[in-house]
C-alpha cells in the first residue's frame, strides 16, 4: 500500500472516521476525529450505517475520554488499530458518479488521473445537503488547477464567492487580521469558489515522492515572537504546514498549521508573522498554529496591505 498521507482519511476498529492531517505517518498515524457511527447520527452512508459529525473540541473532548491513549495535538492512531485507508485520489470516480458537481469540477480542472481527489464528507460517502466539495490536488498539479480556478471565475464557469459567503469563512475560521485585511489575501489565492451553489476549495497535498522531505515534530520552544521579514521561497506556502522560507537574520522558515494562513504571501513580499519560535537543529522557525484556535497568532503581507 501507498504511505497514509495528509488528506486521506483512516477508520478504526470501532468504525470511528478520523481526517489524517499529517505525512508523519510511519508510525501511529496523525489525524483528527470527524465521524462515529451513531444510531441517532444525522449523516446517513449508503450502507444505512448512521453517523456524528464532530466538530474538533468535541473530537478532541471524546478521544481525551473514550480512547485517552490516541490524544494529543493530534490524534495518533497506532496501525493496528486501522481497518481501513480512504483515499481521495483512489476514491474520485466513484465520487464522480454519484455527485454531479464533483463531475463537473473534474470536466473544468481535466488533470491527469491520479492527481486529484476528493476528501471530506464525500470522501466518506457522509455527505448531506450542506456539505461543501473538499478537492485535492497533488504536488505541482494544484498550481493547474489553481489557475483554472482563475480562469473559470473570470470566465463565468465558476461562481466567485458572494459578500455572504466570505463572511461564512471568515467567521468559521475566526482569525486574528481584520475582515477586510482577511478578504484581501484570500481572494488572490484562487483556491476556492462555488460550483452550481456548492462551496468547494482545492486543498494542496504533496505528491508521494515528496513526503519524506515534509517538516515533521516539534522543536525546542523559546517563546512567542512576531518578526518582520521577505519571502524568498513559497512554493509550500498551500501545504499543510504552510511553509515560507524567509530572509531573517534569526529565523530561516515561517510555518503555518492553520488553514486560514496558507498561501498569504507571495514570495519576494515582506511579511509580519506573530507565532511562537522553535530550534530545529541549527535552525529556529516561527510556527503560526500552536493550538487549535492559533489565539493571538497570524502571517500578514506587509507588501499586500501597503504598508
């Protein structure tokens, strides 16, 4: 089998669902609870198997209590304890058939097979009425379809998001940078619209042959910092951790583990990040996302505000 990789989603002996949000996966495998098999659940697969969606303090309350030696910052999952690997990539054509809107996300983006997919609620055949597209695009492929989700926005194919709609986001992910600073880098990033009323996203995940090089636990704390510095490298900058090599003269990288701060700056662009800074070998990093909330942290371009 191909590593269990960010983005797919691994299922427990006791049918619990869990989102892997990590490539640091050749052991117990990182993720986060999404979905337990529940006979009053509101989410209802093929199979008539009912399900609850948990939000992340509730994950995070459940496996504290019910499964204590999976809890961290992450969920980790030991392998043998996993039943089953989803994958979005290997799972896409079924998603396709039965969910018209993916098909036609699929007709507009046309990338090779085997690198897009679909994860989320699709993913898990745990859809309803109101769940948004989750699509996955692998290593250099995001950069076509993030193009094309450009492209078709302009063009008409793809709906833009409304003044609503942006409201949605910005209070669903609550970051710490005003609406309107919010609103700013996120329309440039082009990775989201609405497809027939849908709200999708492309999400980046790295391609197999690129995992290893993925940064992977936690270094030495030395407190909370906020620095000022330009951008020289952000082709990571939408992975998960959002990755920016800076031109510091302490810190050599900002990471970002919260969506909400991937892709917020060009390279060649000035940044003020506010994190916490860890020794990494030789090295400090600024990570923007220590806790779940990232309270109090943020990545802002500098040279995108005009200032």
């Amino acid at each position: 089998m191909m590593p269990v990789r960010l983005r797919d989603f691994i299922e427990d002996r006791d049918g619990w669902l869990y989102a892997v949000s990590t490539y640091d996966n050749a052991g117990p495998v990182g993720c986060v609870l999404r979905y337990v098999p529940d006979e009053k659940g509101a989410r209802i697969h093929a199979s008539g198997q009912r399900y609850t969606k948990y939000d992340f303090e509730e994950a995070y309350d459940l496996v504290q209590r019910k499964k204590p030696h999976y809890a961290g910052l992450i969920h980790r999952v030991p392998r043998d304890d996993i039943v089953r690997v989803l994958k979005p990539d290997l799972e896409i054509g079924r998603i396709a058939r039965d969910h018209p809107r993916v098909k036609k996300l699929l007709g507009i983006f046309r990338l090779p097979e085997g690198t897009v997919g679909c994860t989320g609620s699709l993913l898990c055949g745990l859809a309803d009425e109101s769940s948004d597209i989750d699509m996955v695009v692998y290593g250099k492929h995001w950069f076509t379809a993030q193009n094309l989700v450009e492209r078709g926005i302009r063009e008409g194919k793809i709906e833009g998001l409304s003044r609503d709609m942006w409201r949605r986001v910005y209070d669903k992910r609550k970051p710490e940078i005003p609406y309107d600073q919010f609103v700013l880098h996120e329309q440039r990033k082009w990775n989201r619209g609405q497809i027939d009323g849908t709200y999708f996203d492309i999400l980046y995940t790295r391609s197999y042959d690129e995992i290893e090089s993925a940064p992977s636990g936690r270094g030495i704390v030395l407190g909370k910092a906020t620095i000022e510095a330009r951008v020289n490298d952000a082709s990571l900058a939408f992975d998960n951790p959002a990755l920016y090599g800076i031109d510091h003269e302490s810190v050599s990288r900002v990471l970002s583990f919260t969506h909400t701060y991937s892709g917020q700056a060009l390279a060649g662009e000035i940044i003020e990040a506010c994190g916490v800074l860890e020794q990494h070998g030789s090295e400090r990093w600024l990570i923007v996302g220590t806790t779940r909330e990232a309270r109090g942290e943020y990545i802002v371009s500098k040279t995108l505000l005009g200032q």
